[in-house]
C-alpha cells in the first residue's frame, strides 16, 4: 500500500502554502465599514484597517486618504440611503450617535458596532481594543494602545517634579473677535490631557465646554492661553492680534498666546500621543 496517495500529497502541499496564498482566509470579519465619527476613522487607520472603510463623515480628515472617501453627511444626520447604498456590513458609531439613530440603521437591516462616547484616555484605549477585536486586528490594537500607555508614562515622568502651569483652552469664539468665547471645561477629555501634559485648566465648572466673557479672563488669569483653531477661521496673525485686545491679561503680555491648528487634539483615538507632545511642547518648552 503506498504511504501517501496523490491526492493527500497535495492536500499537504496546499496547508503548508495556505498561509501565502491566504487560501483559508477568515472572512467572517467586516470587509466594508462605514464610520460615522472622526476618530473612529482614525482607529481603524491605525489598526491598518483602512482599506475596509467604504463611508465617513464630511468631518473626517485623517488620515490624509479619506478625502477620498464617499462622505455620508454630519455626526447628528448621517443619509441613512446613501450608508445603505454603501452595502457596508459594519457601521461603527459612537454611544451617543447610537442612542439618535442606531435604531434606524438597524431597522435598514444593518450590523452596528457603538463604541463609548466620553472621550477619556482609557476610553480610546478601550475604544481600540473593542474596534480590533471587530475587525480582526487584536494584535495592532494592543500595540497601539501599549503605544499610547508608553508615551502617557514617558510624560509623566518628565514633568513630574515641575510646577504645573494655569491654561485656558479656547475652543471656539465669534470670526474676528473675542465675543461668544467658548472654552474647555474641567469634564472634557481635553481637560485631561492638559492634565497630563503638565497644566492645570483655570475653568473649574464640571462642563465639557462653556462661554466666557473677554472680561472674565483677568480674574482667571492663566499663564497660557491656547486657541484651537482648527478650521483656520482666523489666521494666526489674525489671531494674534485679535487678542491683543486683551494686552494687559498675563498670558497675552508674555507673549504666551499659542494656537493648535492640528486636529490630534480634537480626535480622542490613538492620535492623542501628538496632541499631548504638542501640549507639552506648549505648556513645558523647558522639558
């Protein structure tokens, strides 16, 4: 009787090919995913998932390749027809959005993936480890978030026997002038990374984010005042001098007026190691 028949010698000679000719690939894993947040996006470009994303926001803007990308509407009003045109076999949202149209999209026959909406360091962590696990990238998840964990360590480290300093965080006010000033509070994810990279928020009203008067600013009195100024409605000369208004404020007097145009800051995904750098940089130059 011979040892082995035709047959099972190339049943061997394929097992042992498989894994390069990805033969017995998983495919039970999302092959078209719609995402309806920025930084969710962003996870599943860092998990190396990218080429899975068929449908984003219109606020969506990193990685530089979904520009591309068919655009399904805002974060509250997403087109419903065109996500269902997409086919996706996966729509990735937020807790939040979850809780305004899941139902709806659902109803469309559709899988739905929501991941936590409160923005905080171990919740993008978590946020990570949920969407890898989803798309089959659990080992890119863990390497990002150990990532993420090395460079919160690294930092605090740095700056751990340095006094922190008083920011305001500006996020938003009237085109060309200090009126309707909306700054960070002490409950926003931004908060916590002006924590950790060394600063101490001046607003300590348990809001995400909150108007100010010009007028206000004297009795707060921070050493720095950032502006994120992402969309650029301002530029930076405009700025500057547009705060000048308040010359006699410490932070404007010593010239410690800094503005972020990068969206790193904005996005809670694993793009909060550049923002806390630039943070840093910001608040701590000396380190």
């Amino acid at each position: 009787m011979k040892l082995f028949t035709t047959s099972y010698i190339y049943f061997l000679i394929l097992l042992f090919l498989a894994p390069t000719l990805n033969l017995f690939a998983d495919n039970s894993y999302p092959r078209r995913v719609v995402s309806l947040s920025p930084s969710i996006t962003e996870i599943i470009y860092g998990l190396g998932a990218g080429d899975k994303v068929v449908g984003v926001t219109m606020y969506s803007d990193f990685p530089p390749e979904v520009k591309d990308i068919q655009k399904i509407g805002g974060w509250v009003n997403p087109n419903l027809e065109m996500i269902l045109n997409l086919k996706p076999d996966l729509v990735i949202m937020l807790t939040d959005q979850d809780k305004i149209f899941g139902d709806k999209i659902r109803a469309l026959g559709l899988k739905t993936l929501a991941v936590d909406s409160n923005p905080s360091t171990s919740h993008i962590t978590r946020s990570i480890s949920i969407i890898g696990s989803e798309l089959g990238r659990k080992e890119q998840s863990s390497k990002l978030n150990k990532e993420i964990n090395s460079v919160i360590t690294e930092i605090q480290s740095e700056i751990a026997n340095i006094t922190p300093k008083k920011v305001l965080c500006v996020i938003g006010r009237n085109p060309g002038t200090l009126d309707d000033i909306y700054a960070v509070g002490n409950t926003s994810y931004i908060n916590e990374l002006i924590t950790l990279s060394g600063g101490v928020n001046v607003i300590k009203k348990e809001r995400t984010a909150l108007k100010i008067s010009k007028e206000s600013i004297f009795a707060l009195d921070p050493d720095i005042i950032i502006e994120i100024n992402h969309d650029k409605t301002d530029k930076e000369k405009e700025v500057k001098e547009i705060w000048s208004a308040l010359s006699e404020a410490k932070a404007i007097e010593n010239n410690q007026l800094k503005i972020i145009s990068s969206s790193a800051i904005l996005h809670p995904s694993q793009r909060i190691v550049d923002g806390l750098k630039e943070l840093v940089k910001i608040i701590h130059p000396e380190v």
